[in-house]
C-alpha cells in the first residue's frame, strides 16, 4: 500500500483509493465520496488527481458508518480505573 503524510493524523499512514476503501469498509463509492465530503476521512490528493484515503482515520474513535454513531463514537470514554 501506498504511504502518504496525513496531515489530519500528523503521520505517515497507508493510503488506498476511493474504491478499495469503499470495498474494505463495505459500503459504495457514493457513500465514499458523500464521507470525503463531509471530512469524516482523511485524505489526500495525489498529483495525478486521485484522491487517497487514509486508512488510519478509518479504525479512529471518531470514524462512523452511520447518522449519529460519530457522535456517540466521540462521546464514548474508556472507563479509567485508579
């Protein structure tokens, strides 16, 4: 896999096309591109116009499949035992 610098993630991370993530994550390309459109993954965009996704903003807490689960997903905090 490719690897690109994030710069949501302040990393380098492995990146993959629209498609591929879209197959991975089980959804359609559609649905790929209406999440790019509203920031809910991270990308780049290569010179030759793709654009790329990185896989690391796919497995964050705040990375959602549905209406309403990236804000449970944000609020959600591990329980800290003392």
């Amino acid at each position: 896999m490719p690897t690109y610098f994030c710069m949501e993630c302040c990393r380098t991370t492995e990146h993959l096309n629209v498609t591929r993530v879209a197959q991975f994550v089980g959804v359609t390309r559609a649905t790929m591109y209406n999440w790019i459109k509203k920031a809910q993954v991270h990308t780049v965009v290569h010179p030759s116009g793709r654009i790329l996704v990185c896989t690391a903003s796919l497995l964050t807490p705040g990375f959602a499949r549905f209406p309403g689960e990236r804000a449970a997903a944000l609020a959600w905090q591990p329980e800290v035992r003392q």
